[in-house]
C-alpha cells in the first residue's frame, strides 16, 4: 500500500508542476495586454508569483484549479496609477495574499469579481496604492459588514471606510 501512496504523492507533485508550469505561462502571455501599461513580468517573477499563490493557497486553506484569481487581479489592477516596473510583481503577491485571506474570512459570501472590484476602488480610492491599508483597515471594516450579514451595500469610491454602519461588536 505504501508503494501506491508514494505513487500517488509522486504523480500529485508531477501533476503540481505541470500546473504551476501551466500557470507560470499563463502569465507570461498576459504580458502582451499588461506591457501597454509599462508592466511586465519576468519569468522569474512569475514563478514566484506561482509560488505566492500556492504557499497563500496553503496558508488560507484553500484549493484553486487553475490560474484562477491571479489572471483576474491582473486584469483589473494593471491599469492602477500606483502600479509601475519597480513594484508590480511584488504588489501583485501582496494583492493575491490579501485577495486569499478575504475570501477565507468572508467564508466567499463575497464573489471573486465583486471581491477584486471592491479591492481596487478601496486600492485605487482611499488606499492610495497602499496594500497594508487595504488589508488592516478597509478590507477588515468590509468583512466585518459582510460577516454580520448587513445586506446589500453599495462601494462608494470617495468614502474612507471608517464610517460603515456600526456592529454590534464595534458598540
């Protein structure tokens, strides 16, 4: 039995790395849309990118088929003012980081797009290109909105955030 086990475990890390290898190029091709707004990754940096995924994926006990979210946030963030060359890849790790975390915590009472979309108003707004505001204050006020089930709410760009309705736990 352990002769299959180790198969097994042999072909789920071959099957890994035909993955990441997949997503690694998945990347890389969406270069040609992001390279009209000055940012590129290297292969290098989309390797660790897979990397960033995968260890977030783990830490936030997660499970993704594919290239998932990460095609996604570049495909909104690319044209973010606070993106450029110097800081792309590692703000795209961060961004992927804080997308995993969120989606765990709001138990994906929150849809991916809405997700992402709420994620770069607040980056883009009053974030200013900050990931560590997006992720301790602005992102934390929304999730305690959606955890405490407040409806429907509407993102409204110009708002700080700090004036959410008020929940029983913040009382």
């Amino acid at each position: 039995m352990s002769a299959q086990i180790s198969i097994f475990m042999g072909a789920g890390g071959e099957l890994r790395q035909l993955e990441n290898a997949a997503i690694t190029q998945d990347l890389l091709a969406v270069n040609e849309k992001t390279a009209e707004y000055g940012l590129v990754l290297t292969e290098r940096q989309a390797r660790e990118l897979v990397d960033v995924r995968n260890r977030s994926l783990r830490d936030n006990e997660r499970i993704e088929l594919g290239s998932g979210a990460i095609l996604q946030i570049i495909d909104k963030f690319c044209t973010s003012v606070y993106l450029n060359s110097q800081n792309y890849a590692q703000t795209l790790g961060e961004l992927l980081d804080i997308f995993y975390y969120y989606k765990t915590e709001s138990r994906d009472k929150i849809s991916d797009n809405d997700l992402i979309d709420v994620m770069y108003e607040l980056f883009e707004g009053p974030c200013h290109g900050s990931t560590e505001l997006l992720a301790g204050r602005d992102l934390e006020t929304l999730l305690r909105y959606i955890k405490n089930e407040r409806g429907d709410m509407t993102l409204d760009p110009g708002n700080n955030y700090d004036s959410y309705p008020e929940t029983e736990g913040d009382i």
